[in-house]
C-alpha cells in the first residue's frame, strides 16, 4: 500500500533537511515543472487527477485553478495561498504534514504557484503549531538558499517569493476568506461572493487557497502522473488520505489510507476497535462539522461521494466517535459552544443563534431544559441552513447538532424530562 | 429599466440596484439594518431576506438577502412568504436576545429604526430565557453617548466613521456576540463628523449627548426646515425646540449639499440658542424698555440723518438687505474687514463670471481628479472631508466595474478596489486630515501653494500665465498634475479664503479655467469663512475699514450694527472709529464686546427663531424657517428694521406735509419697500420681493422655498408631529391649560401639529416620519427613488451659473516666491472645526474641545526659538502688542511659517497672514528646563 504523502515522515524528531529530502528525490517534481512543463500543463495534470480539496469542502482543485485569470490583461500579482490553520475540532492531518515534511509542502506550493503563474505564496499557519511554525521556517530558509524560492526558481526563469504567517489563533482565519482578511491585517470576517478569490482575493487580486494536506498532492501527481493518482484510490475518487480517529477508541490517531477506506476499517483496525467496556453510537465522519453517523454506515466508503450518499460529509476525513457511555448532549452542547465562540460576530444568525443553543443545550445537559426547547433547536437548526448565514460557519455547526436531535432523540428527550443525566458526568 | 416581478406582479426598477433598494423606492415595507443607501450593502444583519424563485413554476424558492442581490431583468421575488416573514421575525428575536428592554428610558425611543423594524416583522415574545451579554460603555466625549449594551451589531457605525469619514478612532474589537463598537481607550471622538453616528446608529448605542442634558420626546419636539449657519456649506438641518428651549440639530436630507449628513459643529454648535448670554429684551442706554420705544429711539437717530449700517456674513440675506432698504445703498457696508471683503468679492467674481461651475458637495463627491490648495477643509468645511473621500473612489471604482461587481455591492467593491485611490493633491502648509487619502503632499508657503497652482495651470494650457524661478522639480510635479487633470472626466480644484491669500484662489480659479478652456469641464470649490459669505458679497457695500472713515469724517453720526461683533474682524483702530460714533445701534441675539458699547441694542433672533436665506459657497439660496417662538422681546433682525423703517416713513410723510416738501434730509433713504399698512412691512415674502425687485441678481431667493401662501390641499406644514396625546401635552410639564396656537403669517408652517399630514416640498420638511417608520429612515420615502433626490426636487435655488468660455481672462501674476525672513516668521491662521468659528463656540461641547491659543512652529523654527511644546511664547505681530501663547510644535509645517488659530479670543481680529516676531519666554512645569 503507498503512502505517498507521509512515506518519509518520521515517528520522532526533527523532519528530514534538505539534503534528506532531495536523497528521498525531493525537489525533482519542481525541476521537471518548472524545467520541462509549461503552467497549463501543470494545471492539466492537476485537473485530470481529479483530486478534490482536502480542507473538507471537496472541491476539484484543478477546476478552482481553472477560475485564475490567465493571459494578457490578467490582474497582477497572483497568490498562492496554503491554508494550515488547522482548528477543526478532532483535526490533526495538516499537522502532521507541516512538522514531519515542509519540504514536501514547500515543493508542492512552488510548483503549484508556478501552475497558477502566481509570483508570491503564503503559507498560513495555526497559531498553536508553534512546532510546525519552527520547521517550516528552517525548511524555507534552506529551500531560498538552495534556490527553490527566490527570484530564479531552480535555475529558471520564473520566480517565487514564500512568506509563511502564523495566524492569530481564530476558527474563522481558517475560512478561505477570512483567512485572506486575516492575512490584510483585517478582521476575519468572511467575504460576500461572489466575486470569488481566484478572481478577487488576498489584496484584491487573483487568489488559490488550497489546505496543506491537498498541496502536499501536486508533488506527487507533477512527478508520478495523474493516473498514478487516480489508481491509489479504492472507489472513484483518487489518492489516500489521511484519516484520523479520536474517541474512546483504544489507539487513537492517524493513518494514510487509501480514499475510500471504509469507516469500519479505520475505526476496528487503524484505531483498534471500541475500548474494552464502550461500545461505538455514531461517529463523527469529517470533524465537527459534519453530520452523526451511526454503526449501519461503519461500512461505507470514507470518500466525498459516499458519504454524501449516507447523509454526512467527508469533511476533513477526521473521525470523532462518540460511544455509549458519553452523553450526547453534552457531547453537541460542547461543539455548540465552541462554534459560538468561533463565531466571527458579522452576522446576526450565527453571532446571536449559535449562543442563544448553546445555552439551550447547556440548560439541557445540565437538568434546566424546558418543554419546547428541543422544538426551539430544530426551528434554529433550519433557521441557520446553508445561504441564510454569511459563511458556511453555522449550517456547518448544525450538521452535528441536526443528526443528534433525530439520532440520539430519547437522550435530548430524557435530559428534558428527568432534569439529569442518565450517564452521569459525561465520561465518567 | 429592468422588469422584475414582486408576488408575480410586474414593477419596473432602474438598473444596478439592488432589490432591497428597488423594493423601497416602489413604496413596500422591508426591514433592514446594515444596509444604508450611502453606504450600501454587506449583508451582514441578515434583516432585508425575500425569497426568490427560479421561474413562475418555481414554487419552493429560496431565501436570498435583498441587499445582496442585484434586482435584474425578470428576476421573481416575494417579500410575503410565509418563510421569508418568518425568517425576518427570526433575525429580530435574535437580535433581541441581548438588545435590553429600556425603550421607556431610551433616548433613541419614539424614533428608533430598530423599534420600527421590531414592529414591522412582527416579532412580539421574547423566548430567549438566559441572561443577556453586557459590556462596559465608554465616555466618547462631549458629543456622543455610547450606550453598547443595546448594540445589534449592524457595522453601520463603523463603516460610516472608517470608510466615509475616514476616522481610525472607531473600531471593531471582540469577538462573536460580545463584538464590541467603540474606542480603543475613553476619549473624545477625533473625527469631525462623528455625531452622524447619531443618525447612522439604527438604536441607541450612539445618541446625541447634548440633547440627553435636555431630552425631550423626540414626538414632543417642534421642528422646521433650517440650513446650518457654522460654515459657507449650508447643510441642511432640522432643528427640534420644546419649551423654549432648542434640544438638538438633525439632519435634513439634501441631494446636492449634504446628503444624510452634518459634521459635528452643525450638529453640536446650536446651543448659543440656549445661552445665558442672549440678548432677549431691547435696551437704550443700558436700560430695558419695550421694543416700540426702542424702534421709536432708533427710528429717530435715523431719521437725524447721517446713519450708516453695516451688515454682517453670518445675518440673512433680507436682514441685510432690510438694513440697506432702511439706510439706503451707499450708506450700507458689508460688515467684513476690507481683506476679507476682497476675498468673498474674489470668490464671488471668480464663480459668476469665470467659465468653470461652482461644485456641489455632491458633484464633489462625483469628481475623479482633485487638486486641493492651501486649507485644510476637514476644519473649514467639514463635510467637504466626506465627498473628497468619496471623491478618491471614483477612478478605482472602474476596478470593480470590470469585474462585474455591483457598486451597491460595498464589501465587495472595497475588497477588490483595497487601498486604492483616484488623484487626489493637496497643498498646504501644514498636515491636514486628508493627507492619508493625497496622491501626493505638497508641504509649502501659501505663496509657494499658489505658485504651484499657478504652474498647473500652465501646464494644462500654454497661454495661462507662466510662473518664474520655479524649481525645475516643481515645475515637473505641476506638469504631472496638470496631466493627471487634463485626463479626468470630471477634476476639481478645492481652495479656500481661511488662509487669506487672494493668489491661492487666483491660482485655484486658473487652474479651473485652464481645464475649461481645454476642453475638460472642471469644477471650482471654494470654501467661505462664513454661512452667509457670499450673500454679503452679494449684497455689497464698503469695507469696515470705509465704515469707520465715514464715521471719522462725520459723514455718519449714526451707526447699525447688524448682528456683527465688530471686534473679531477688525484691528483695534477700525472698530474704536466705527463704535466712536455718537450714537451706535446693535442688533444681536448674544452679548458681546459690540453690544456691550451700544447705545442701543435690540434682541436679534437666531437662526432657529426667524426665518431667512443664507447663500452657500456655491451660490445657492437656501431658506431657514422660524422653529418657535423665543421668549423676551426677540425678532428677526430684519423684522426690527422693517418696524423701523415703517416708523420713519410715516414720520417723514408727517414731516412732508407739515413742511410741504421744503426740506429734504440727505441721509434718510429714498428706497422703500411701498408698503400700505403697517402689518404688511412685517411680512417676510414682502422683504424677500423688495429685495428681488432692488436686486435682480438675486431673483432666485423667491424660489428658495415656497412662499407663506403655500399650501397643500388647503393646509400648512406643521411644525409638530402628529400625535394623539393632544396638543396640551407638548408645554405639559408647565401648563394643563390649552393655548392658542400662535399664527405665522410669513411662511407656510404652522407652530402647530394640524395640518398637511402628507410630503411637502423639500424646503418646508419639518422632519422625517411616515407610518411605520419612525426614525430618519424615514427619508426614503421623501425620496424619488431611494438614494436619490427629494421629491419635487432639491430645496433651495443656485442664484448664478458659471459664464461661458469667452471673456474672462486668467489671473496674470503668480506670487513671487516665499522667502523666509531671518528672525521672523510667516504667520498663518490654523482654523479649528471647533474654535474658530464665533457662535458654536458658546457650546459648552464645542468649547470644550477648542484649543487654547497657541503659537504653531515648524521643528527647525522652534529649535532655533529654543521651545519645546508647551513652552510659554511671546508673539508680537507687525510690531503689535505681545501675545503670549504655547508653543506647539508641528512636525509638518513648513520652516518660516507659523500657525495662529483663527477666530479664538484676542486673536480673532488678527489679519493674517502677516510677519512676527517670537520669543520664547519661560517652560512649564513639565519641561525641560
């Protein structure tokens, strides 16, 4: 089984350097874009691999290059924008990436931005990856002395500024368009679309923000071709990916498989199975903001067109496991208040709904709920759907919330009822 | 036009808006919070969803911010669905989870946007049963009360003060519900516009703080029609009186002048109504007596013979006028120093025969290229800031034109324009408050600032006058300018008399004309000191400096004041000659040092208690209205004259028959107004046609505003808003006793609450209020369409237009170049937004943040006078008396110049610029010795 993206990653201690990389055949990919390929043919390669975003919303990414103006008259400079702020809850896959191969990542950004003809590239990090932060910095020094940044790409004749930036630590810096606020020096707040960054993005200019984890691909799909790609899949969407598993699973943590493992593989095997004692009730599929899905999905494919099939998302491909001695009110009440405190506060829905139920649920969870509050959350839940909201903050934060009032009802129903939990504190 | 269907039926809607406008401007009720019609859209409360359908078999539909998108061809929208309805009924509860429930103790109450919106969703029942976010309010100085627990976080606030005033004083702070619109610290608002916060806050986190000192109900306020008196712009206000007392400025929508908004001394500078200083009982000799013997007194000095009057800039047009009627034209003076004269005739000859228009703070606000020479408007002119900012957008809007976006897409539009900015140049002394938004600064001498001038246009057109010894350098930078110019749609030259350098306007005047005459069709504004500058130069007369001649000569043995401290605008010789004369007559509604040496004073109403016409810098004549009847024995001061004249007229026709003719009295006028009867002479539209018919220059001062004969369907407009508590209520708090309501026979309001309930004219809106919409967005139904112009049109009339290319030659002589005088410096006046200005210095805000008199030096100036900032300095100018001040070291002010705050205390007189000479004298405490 290949596994292409952390093949050379590390268990312990420092990444490898530059001279380690380039032994393991880092920076060929670059040589041969920028030395044998021209900019379309990149993006071509890129489109045909059929490879979808990463950062959990699943779109194609050579179709999101395709929307970069090109030619005469194109608005000058472009950006290449490599999104690493990582704060999705249970997500930890950028991470590993950042701290066990910024070469990796480094390489795949220059050529990305050589695709995209952009002439500067920043790479975004989360503010709490102080150890990723410190890597990426020494690799990117090493890579502009070697001459992959700087003014003559690896001896050619285009050119390439990195800069890296260590966001200011807000769920919202990671929102493709928050993150291009954050990076102005504004507030992060998103951007009303259209227009969309390709076209007007990071000061005002032609913009490709793609997460770390689908960069670290153009690499690989530049130096072994698109078929290779599209072949490491299981079902039809290509690559692996990296999934990861938290809960009161016995080996929590994080696999590169192939893109349409099933749930049932990466929870049972990978992760190990259910601790001794708990048993599994749903799951999480992407991160905090997808839908529940209980054990009769285990089996479906862990890719972006199955799991829409089962009524979640493949988000970030990061499972949370919620099992049976947890209580799940609590268990949403907890990832309600954090998407109100994540909140960026411009518009009314998600800055004055998100709270007002998370404070329901608190009430709830703590024996204060009263009739006519699970109806109150179900009549909020639809009030803050897709296009009601500026941003997809909120309808993201109702996916978790949605599944577990119609999944995990009679809980909600007895918390209501009984004034208290039926699973003591929960965890415990 | 484009075809788009509301509930399935057809309305037709201009193009490029968006729907939440189009649905407004054809009269349907949609609640919204963030959106503003001058400042557009960003989609952020969510308030304004309709549902929007595919086709007519689209039946589900969707929901869509109306805000947000744009109304095009054919696009099928309902406002009444029932999950449209109810999605807005949700965004209100939501906002109401943490909006406290003080409507009853709520200054914003009875006229609150957000009270409206409440009521017009629907939404009744609170269900949200957790305690509420608070924050801590801040002290925003003495203007604006903050009160950010009611906050809905709409972002109007900020976007208003960052984006249109551009204030950086203002922001945004925390984080999800517990966002936070305030200050970084307590302190005072810098920013000069910052009362629009009043109006553009949809609740009540920022109110008016003066009128929380003497709140009254909103409802409970008797209001007219009036235009501000604190600077040449004549922005449009509504003042609001009860009891006597006059609460609060608000403003009134102007399409062409000011729009939504006011700065701050317009706003704030009415208090001198209120003050203990006014003059409210006539007086002779020190003594109080009724106002017939007083007309009596004075109609016999005038008829004594030998009588001059001097008018004032910042009196009425007919108060002028009635006092030029009454000592005849050759005996009138305009009331201005003989320099400040020079410059209101200047401007006046320069707009009236020179081929380029006089700009609008509209067109302004429309201009693509500006060249801004010698005054920092944001102090003079205070709202011209927001045009200009505007002004800086409209090359790089272009940007997001060719990218499709929408202009009433805000957010948008900003992203994809970023820092940008259209050519914008500025040439001053000194730092100015627009420099963030320059292309380029110049920092020079006003001579140095006229000489650029003076070398652009040259460089637009080759048969302007040239400009010697110019630096090579200079010369290129004014070829650059003239180029970027010459290349604009719509340029426009910004200058002004507050730096008192005639060649600066020359210089500004031949740019303006050097773009008309190739062909570019340039604006010229320029700004006034007064509100009634250019109706003074209009009207005409001497100087103070001939007024005081004709007193010293004899000729004139009586002296009529009207409403003029005589002592702020001239040396101390001119006005000792004019008040020497044996009898001196002040009309004035505030004690001074000119009422304080009249024979006789007669209490002069304000602004807010006479009706009259000011003509803004641009030439327009706009009418104020009578808001209420003051208490004492105080009139307009043209009505004081009028009674006057009357006097004398049937003295003189007495005297006519009793002596058949035989004696003729030189000095008593000839012109009269042809009045039968008493009562008419008191008439206001009476005053207006004399002047007219001795004027036809100023004909259209009789389309200012309709007449005291208008009606509608038979009615007045009523000064009070409609209520159904019943006209006793309104002086409640003193009587239970129902009063007669008092007549008004010179205008078309009515000091009463019946009458025409509909939309009148522009020029007699007494306030802003239609049912369901109790706030000032209420103006969007005054509106045509939306944004646009009042209906019926603008108030007020443009008295002249500019000439035509022909005849008017440039101004030949560009300055010498400035040369610094060992051992002296060139000092300049500084005008202060609050100081400067006479009147709204007696508000206790204004006076509050007014500077205290300083002496202003470049680094290099003050390191060779050895002061630091703060240091006690002795100024003496031309050899005059010392004046101590503090030194205040200004990093950009060129070396040899020196600034001097115009209009404060001892200084206000000083005729500058002019050379002193400074010592530095001692330190203070916190120096270093």
């Amino acid at each position: 089984m290949e596994r292409p993206l952390t093949e050379h990653i590390r268990a312990e201690g420092e990444p490898p350097t530059l001279a380690e990389y380039e032994r393991t055949g880092g920076y060929a990919a670059l040589r041969q874009a920028v030395g044998k390929m021209t900019p379309p043919e990149v993006r071509a390669a890129v489109a045909e691999s059929g490879l979808r975003g990463r950062g959990g919303a699943g779109f194609p990414t050579g179709k999101k290059w395709g929307f970069v103006p090109t030619g005469p008259g194109e608005s000058r400079p472009k950006y290449l924008v490599v999104n690493g702020d990582e704060m999705e809850p249970g997500t930890f896959k950028d991470r590993r990436l950042l701290e066990g191969d910024p070469h990796g990542l480094i390489e795949s950004t220059i050529i990305a931005a050589y695709a995209i003809e952009a002439e500067v590239a920043y790479i975004f990090v989360r503010w709490d990856y102080q150890t990723a932060a410190a890597r990426l910095g020494r690799a990117l020094a090493e890579a502009r002395a070697a001459g992959y940044v700087g003014r003559k790409v690896a001896g050619s004749d285009y050119g390439l500024e990195i800069y890296f930036h260590v966001s200011a630590g807000r769920y919202m810096c990671g929102e493709e368009e928050g993150l291009l606020n954050a990076l102005e020096g504004k507030r992060p707040t998103p951007r009303a679309k259209p227009p969309h960054p390709p076209v007007v993005g990071l000061w005002g200019k032609p913009t490709i923000v793609d997460n770390v984890e689908t960069m670290a691909w153009v690499r690989h799909i530049v130096g072994r071709g698109p078929a290779w790609f599209r072949g490491l899949g299981r079902g039809a969407e290509g690559g692996t990916k990296l999934y990861g598993a938290s809960g009161h699973v016995r080996r929590p943590g994080l696999w590169e498989l192939p893109m349409g493992t099933t749930a049932r593989e990466i929870i049972e095997e990978h992760a190990g199975g259910m601790r001794d004692g708990w048993s599994l009730r749903g799951f999480l599929p992407g991160g905090a903001s997808t839908d529940f899905l209980t054990a009769v999905h285990l089996d479906a494919a862990m890719d972006f067109g199955s799991l829409e099939q089962a009524g979640s998302r493949l988000g970030t491909g990061a499972i949370v496991v919620l099992d049976d001695r947890t209580c799940p009110v609590g268990f949403v009440a907890n990832l309600t208040a954090f998407f109100a405190r994540e909140s960026c506060g411009w518009c009314t829905p998600c800055r004055d709904g998100l709270p007002w139920m998370a404070r329901t649920l608190r009430a709830i969870e703590e024996g204060r709920g009263e009739a006519g509050d699970l109806a109150l959350l179900e009549e909020q839940t639809k009030f803050l759907a897709p296009g009601n909201t500026f941003c997809a903050l909120a309808p993201g934060a109702m996916e978790p919330l949605t599944s577990a009032l119609r999944l995990f009802r009679e809980d909600f129903e007895r918390h209501v009822a009984e004034g208290r939990c039926r699973y003591g504190r929960a965890g415990e | 036009m484009a075809k788009i269907y509301i509930e399935n039926i057809p309305y037709e809607v201009a193009d490029g808006q968006n729907l939440l406008q189009a649905c407004l401007t054809l009269g349907f009720d949609l609640p919204y919070f963030c959106w503003h019609p001058a400042m557009h859209a960003v989609g952020a409360c969510r308030q304004c969803a309709v549902k929007q359908f595919k086709d007519e078999a689209d039946t589900k539909g969707r929901i869509v911010m109306s805000c947000m998108t744009l109304a095009e061809e054919g696009i099928r929208i309902s406002i009444d669905d029932p999950e449209a309805r109810a999605f807005r009924a949700g965004v209100i509860e939501l906002l109401m989870t943490n909006h406290p429930h003080d409507c009853p103790v709520c200054d914003e109450g009875g006229e609150c946007h957000l009270q409206d919106m409440t009521v017009m969703t629907g939404h009744a029942y609170r269900r949200y049963r957790f305690t509420k976010r608070t924050h801590r309010s801040q002290n925003l100085g003495p203007f604006v009360q903050h009160e950010m627990n009611r906050c809905i976080a709409c972002y109007r606030c900020v976007r208003f003060y960052q984006d249109a005033a551009g204030g950086r004083d203002l922001d945004v702070f925390q984080w999800h519900n517990h966002v936070y619109f305030g200050r970084a610290n307590d302190g005072p608002l810098e920013n000069e516009l910052s009362g629009n916060l009043v109006e553009i806050c949809p609740t009540g986190v920022f109110t008016d703080k003066t009128f929380k000192r003497h709140y009254a109900r909103p409802w409970d306020l008797q209001t007219a029609p009036s235009v501000c008196g604190h600077c040449s712009l004549g922005c449009n206000t509504i003042p609001g009186e009860r009891g006597g007392r006059l609460r609060r400025i608000r403003t009134r929508f102007h399409g062409e002048v000011n729009g939504y908004f006011l700065c701050d001394r317009g706003r704030f500078g009415y208090e001198f109504v209120n003050s203990a200083r006014r003059v409210r009982w006539a007086r002779v000799k020190q003594k109080e007596v009724p106002a017939a013997e007083a007309v009596a007194h004075v109609a016999a000095l005038a008829g004594g013979g030998r009588v001059i009057g001097i008018g004032s800039p910042r009196a009425s047009l007919e108060s002028n006028f009635a006092l030029r009627a009454l000592v005849g034209a050759e005996c009138f003076y305009s009331g201005l120093a003989a320099k400040e004269q020079a410059l209101a005739a200047l401007v006046l000859e320069i707009l009236r025969e020179g081929p380029a228009r006089a700009a609008s703070l509209h067109e302004a606000a429309c201009a693509d290229a500006v060249l801004l020479l010698g005054e920092d408007v944001t102090q003079t002119a205070p709202l011209l800031a927001a045009s200009l900012r505007q002004a800086v957008l409209t090359q790089p809007i272009e940007i997001a034109t060719k990218l499709n976006i929408h202009r009433f897409h805000d957010a948008a539009v900003r992203e994809a324009l970023q820092k940008e900015k259209g050519p914008f140049f500025v040439a001053t002394a000194d730092a100015t408050k627009l420099d963030d938004i320059a292309t380029t600064v110049f920092r020079e001498a006003p001579e140095e600032v006229a000489r650029l001038g003076f070398a652009i246009a040259r460089g637009v057109q080759g048969d302007a006058p040239p400009v010697v010894d110019l630096p090579p350098e200079r010369r290129q930078a004014a070829g650059l300018i003239a180029e970027t110019l010459r290349n604009a749609q719509r340029p426009l030259v910004v200058a002004g008399v507050a730096g008192g350098s005639a060649e600066v306007i020359q210089a500004a005047a031949n740019v303006a004309w050097a773009l008309c005459a190739a062909g570019v069709p340039a604006k010229l504004l320029l700004v006034l000191p007064e509100c009634n500058s250019l109706g003074a130069a209009l009207l005409g007369g001497g100087d103070l400096e001939a007024a005081a001649q004709a007193v010293r000569s004899g000729a004139a043995e009586t002296v009529i004041v009207l409403e003029n401290d005589l002592t702020r605008r001239a040396g101390t010789e001119t006005v000792e000659a004019i008040l020497s004369a044996p009898h001196v007559v002040v009309l004035d509604a505030i004690e001074n040092a000119t009422t304080a040496r009249a024979e006789v004073v007669l209490p002069a109403a304000t602004f807010a208690e006479t009706n009259g016409t000011l003509v803004n810098n641009e030439g327009r004549a706009q009418r104020f209205f009578q808001v209420f009847e003051p208490e004492g024995e105080v009139r307009g001061s043209w009505r004081w004259l009028g009674e006057i004249e009357q006097k004398l007229k049937i003295k003189n026709e007495k005297l006519k028959i009793d002596s058949d003719g035989e004696e003729k009295r030189s000095s008593v006028p000839q012109q009269s107004w042809g009045l039968q009867r008493q009562e008419e002479a008191e008439r206001f539209d009476e005053v207006v046609a004399a002047m007219v018919r001795a004027m036809p220059e100023l004909a259209g001062v009789v389309e200012a505003a309709p007449g005291a004969g208008f009606r509608v369907a038979g009615e007045k407009i009523p000064r009070q808003a409609q209520r159904q508590s019943g006209r006793t209520a309104v002086p409640g708090e003193a009587s239970a006793e129902e009063r007669s309501v008092p007549a008004d026979a010179d205008t078309a309001l009515a000091f009463s609450m019946e009458g025409y309930a509909g939309i009148p004219p522009a020029a007699l809106v007494a306030r802003y209020r239609r049912p369901g919409w109790n706030s000032n967005q209420a103006i969007n139904k005054y509106q045509q369409e939306v944004g646009g112009p009042p209906r019926g049109g603008d108030a007020g009339k443009r008295l002249f237009d500019a000439a035509g290319l022909r005849e008017k030659p440039y101004f030949s002589t560009a300055p010498a170049a400035f040369v610094r005088r060992a051992g002296e410096l060139w000092v300049t006046a500084a005008w202060h937004v609050f100081g400067s200005e006479e009147l709204s210095v007696l508000s206790p805000g204004v006076a509050e943040l007014s500077p205290e008199p300083y002496l202003g030096l470049s680094p290099e100036d003050a390191a060779a006078l050895g002061a630091k900032d703060g240091d006690l300095v002795e100024l003496r100018i031309a050899g005059g008396p010392a004046h101590r001040l503090r030194a205040r070291v200004r990093p950009a002010l060129v070396a040899g110049v020196a600034t001097l705050p115009a209009g404060l205390g001892e200084l206000a007189a000083m005729e500058l610029p002019a050379w002193g000479k400074a010592v530095t004298i001692g330190r203070t405490e916190g120096g270093a010795a």
